[in-house]
C-alpha cells in the first residue's frame, strides 16, 4: 500500500488590511474627500442667536480644522475645535445683531486620510435683530395730544411679556419723575404695550414715557429711547362772576391766546349798564400781560392799568425741567424811572428747591431785606416757608410750615419756630387716602379722608374736626373717560343738606368747555332744575389748543 502525504502551505501576510470601501476611520488607500453633511445654523437660517457657535459636520472624521480653515465673514475671532467629523467655531464675543454672516470651511480641512475636501464649502445665516419701537401714539414730540388717550408703543418682534409691568413702563410729566397711575397691557398679536392712565392728564402738561428692562423672548433687551408729548393746553378764554345773592354779573375776565396756546394777555372787566359782560358798555380794569422763553416756559407776568401803565410785574426763573426755582415781585420802576431794568424796586421774592425726582423740597417767601440792606442774601427777612418729604414712589408724606426765625433771629436754622405740620397716606395704588395737619405742638386741627371707585376715580372727600365729626364732604361724579362732570358739596345732617354744585362740560377730545359752580338750588330748591340757580362763577375753555 503506497501512502501519499501533502504538504498544505499557508500564506501568512503581515501588514494593514485595507478596506476599499472608504469607511470613516480607514486610511491606507482612502481616496475618498470628506463632504458637508450638515451645518447649524442651517443654510440662510434667520433669527439666529447671537450666542450660536456655528458647527458644521463632515461624512467622516476629518483634520486639520483651525481659525484659518473654519471663518466667519464679517471677521470674527474665535477658537476652532474637532470632535470626530464635527467641528465648531466658538466666537470669544457674541456676534452682532441682525447681520448676515457667511461661515466658510475651506479645503484646508482633511480626512484622517489626508483627503482634503474637493472645494471649500460656504453657507450663510442671519443673526436676530434686537427688539425695536415700530411706531409710538402719540408720536415723539407730538401736541395738542387728548388728556384722555392712551399711549400705545408698537414694537417689532415678540416680547416677554413677564417683562412688561407698571414698574418698568412709566409714564410721567418731565418735570416730575412720579408715575402716572396707569393700566399696563401687552398685545403679542399686535406687538403692542398700551399705557392707559387711570384718569385724565392734565392739561398742558409735557409728559416722558420710558421703557426699561423689557426683553424679547430670546432675552434681547428692548431699544427704546423714550417720547415726549404736550397734552391739550385746554386755556380759559373767559370767566364771569356772578354776586351769588343777586345772580348778577359782577365782574369777567377775558383771555387772549397766542397760537401755541400759552396766555397771551388776560384784563379784568366791569359790566355797564346792561349787566352783560363782554358788550361795548364794559368798563376796563388792569390786565395783565405774559412773556415766555424758546422753550415755552413763563418768565414774566406784567400788570397793567386801565390806561396801560404799568404797575408792577413778576419775574420767573425757571430749572432745566420747567420748575419754577424763583419769583421776584417788583412794584416800582426806580431811580430811573423806567421799568424792567436793574434798579426796579423790588416788593419781596420767593424761592422753591427741588429734588432731583423733580419734587419741590422748599418753599421759601422773603419779605423783607435784612440788616445789610440788601436783596437775596442770607439775612433777607422770610415771611414763612414750607420743607416737605416725598417717599420713594414721589408721594409726598409730610410738610412742615415755619413762621419765625427762632431765638438766633437766623431763618432756615434748627431753632426756627415751625407753625404746624401736615402729613399724608397712601393706598398701594399710590392714591392719598387721608391727610392729618397739625399744630405745632402735634395736635390734630383737621383730618381729610379721600374714596376711590374700581377705576381708582375719586368719589368723595370728607374734612372733619379735631374731634373727628365730619363737617363737611364732598362726591363727584364722571363720564366714562373719567373726566369729572359734576361735584356736589354736602353738609353732614339728618338728612344730609347740599350747599353747592360744580359742573363740568367737555368735548370729545377731552377738553373742557364750561365750568358752573352754583352756590343755591333757587327758589324752587332743586339744584338739577338750574334756569333759578345762583352761580357765583361761569368759565368759558379753548379747547383748539
């Protein structure tokens, strides 16, 4: 038997094996060139954060990523950083706002293989543009605005309305920081903050709306830089007294307006014969006449004769917000004889200091000069003066009065002889809910108590006594804009008895036009049937400017 035997050889091959399907990871004889497969943000993506690191991901791990090969146009600095087939470019800032940026990554990127990419890949994203005021109502610097609008500002994007709150939407006068009691509303829909003051500006009053502290729903702060806005001067144009025993005119005063509104010259007049005022038989009594500066504030009242003398005048020195800081009274034209120059003779003066909130601290009046003989210096003689305190809403607490100038002689010293003093509270909503005044040595003389509606529209005020009886009260009534239409004073009794009427009428843009205070309901003792009521005043409004 022949056996046969096979040698079986084996071919052991030492080396990498090398895969011809490019994997991820493979080198060797990869001839494969990494591509784009995504990038964040995406391709024209809008509305983009800021805050975005901009990513972009390859088919495959890749090298050789950096701040050369990884760029942001406009030119941004940054760190570029590889994890696998992502790479990320961290800006050391944020980027700006509403700019169209281009992210580029060149072929300077390989894979672990070497393989570069075929082109550089470039994609664009534009970052969120900040929150900004579209419009505003009333417009900035705007007149002749109703007292009894709405402030509406319309922005352009979405805001977080958890941002949006009395605290931080604050309408008030430029002269005085303390907010307008007002209902804040935020509308998503219409991208609006509507600002509706509880009750009617005041007229001819500047007002400043600012906004801070609102955001977007990315956390982007709101631009806004404020508005200011004049309301309806609404001035008087006339005003007739009437003798409320007889109900016959006893005298009326009659305005004129320059074309801005401001008083232009207002003269006080005597009916003739036919008791009639403003009728050619009217006797003509002083008038007075009013100068202002560029910025519409009031620096001179000039009174007159009936032949048109002048008889004396007030100068007003006024602060950068329009607060009266000084008053000088002169009634004599001195030594010159002519009026309005440096050696007129002064009658007394007063002066008023202000925090920087716009709430007058002081009011000081000087009646005389001092032992120098000199006007505005420290030893001019005060005839009173007044030192209150505000709270840190603008409320104003406590007033103190003084009336002499203690035992050194020295006025607005600690030993000054104080008068009396008055103090004030308030309800959450900031509306004074009662008010004390005192003597001197602390007892109560009169107390007033004030009632708000759900609208916080006052309807009621009663005074009472030291021994707390009320004495009098008063109630008020309001059309449905809350301007107040009539007020009705009442004396306290069994039944109560009414002792005088106010009413009001006013036109659609919230401007009065008369005022009638009756004094007695007439002998038919109604006070709503007016044709036999006595009326001791009747004024007459412009409500064009």
């Amino acid at each position: 038997m022949t056996v046969f035997s096979r040698t079986l050889v084996v071919a052991v091959l030492v080396g990498p094996l090398v895969s011809c399907s490019g994997d991820k990871g493979s080198t060797g004889n990869d001839a494969t060139s990494p591509v784009v497969s995504s990038t964040d943000p995406a391709d024209t993506a809008t509305n983009v954060s800021v805050q975005i690191a901009p990513q972009v991901v390859f088919s495959e791990d890749v090298a050789g990523a950096t701040t050369g090969t990884f760029t942001l146009s406009p030119s941004v600095a940054g760190t570029v950083s590889t994890a696998g087939g992502t790479v990320t470019f961290t800006p050391t800032s944020t980027l700006d706002h509403d700019t169209v940026y281009t992210a580029t990554v060149t072929t300077g990127i390989t894979d672990l293989a070497g393989n570069p990419q075929v082109a550089n890949y470039s994609w664009t994203f534009t970052t969120a543009a900040l929150p900004t005021v579209v419009s505003t109502s009333p417009l900035d610097g705007a007149t002749k605005v109703k007292v009894i609008d709405s402030v509406v500002v319309t922005v352009s994007k979405s805001l977080d309305a958890g941002t949006i709150s009395g605290t931080n939407v604050v309408l008030h006068t430029v002269n005085n920081v303390k907010a307008v009691p007002a209902i804040v509303a935020y509308n998503d829909t219409y991208k609006t903050i509507t600002v509706k003051p509880r009750r009617p500006l005041s007229y001819g009053a500047k007002y400043a709306l600012e906004l801070t502290g609102i955001t977007d729903l990315d956390g982007y702060a709101l631009v806004f830089s404020g508005i200011t806005f004049l309301t309806y001067l609404n001035p008087i144009l006339q005003v007739v007294n009437y003798n409320s025993s007889t109900g016959l005119v006893s005298n009326c005063m009659a305005n004129i307006i320059n074309s801005d509104g401001t008083l232009q010259r207002s003269g006080n007049w005597s009916p003739g014969a036919d008791n009639v005022c403003f009728t050619g038989d009217d006797v003509k009594g002083v008038y007075y006449g009013y100068l202002y500066d560029t910025t519409g504030y009031l620096t001179r009242a000039v009174t007159y004769s009936n032949a048109d003398a002048v008889l004396g005048y007030s100068q007003y020195t006024n602060d950068a917000l329009g607060n009266w800081t000084q008053i000088i009274n002169y009634n004599g034209a001195g030594p010159n004889a002519t009026w309005f120059n440096s050696d007129d003779v002064v009658q007394n003066w007063m002066s008023r200091t202000y925090d920087t909130g716009g709430h007058r601290l002081s009011d000081i009046s000087f009646s005389a000069k001092g032992v120098d003989s000199t006007w505005f210096t420290a030893d001019d003689t005060s005839a009173f003066y007044s030192v209150t305190t505000f709270d840190a809403n603008g409320n104003l607490i406590h007033s103190d009065s003084y009336n002499g100038a203690g035992i050194d002689g020295q006025w607005r010293t600690s030993d000054d002889v104080r008068s009396g003093y008055a103090d004030w509270t308030y309800d959450a909503d900031g509306n004074a809910i009662a008010l004390g005044t005192y003597s001197a040595s602390g007892t109560l003389s009169q107390s007033t108590t004030w009632t708000y509606d759900t609208n916080e529209w006052m309807t009621e005020q009663t005074d009472y006594n030291a021994g707390g009886v009320a004495f009098s009260y008063d109630s008020y009534s309001y059309d449905t804009d809350g301007n107040q239409t009539e007020g009705r004073f009442m004396t306290p009794g069994t039944p109560d008895v009414m002792t005088g009427l106010l009413q009001y009428t006013f036109d659609a843009n919230g401007n009065r036009l008369t005022y009638i205070r009756y004094t007695s309901a007439g002998s038919d003792g109604d006070w709503y049937l007016t044709a036999d009521n006595k009326r001791d005043v009747k004024y007459i409004y412009d409500p064009t400017h």
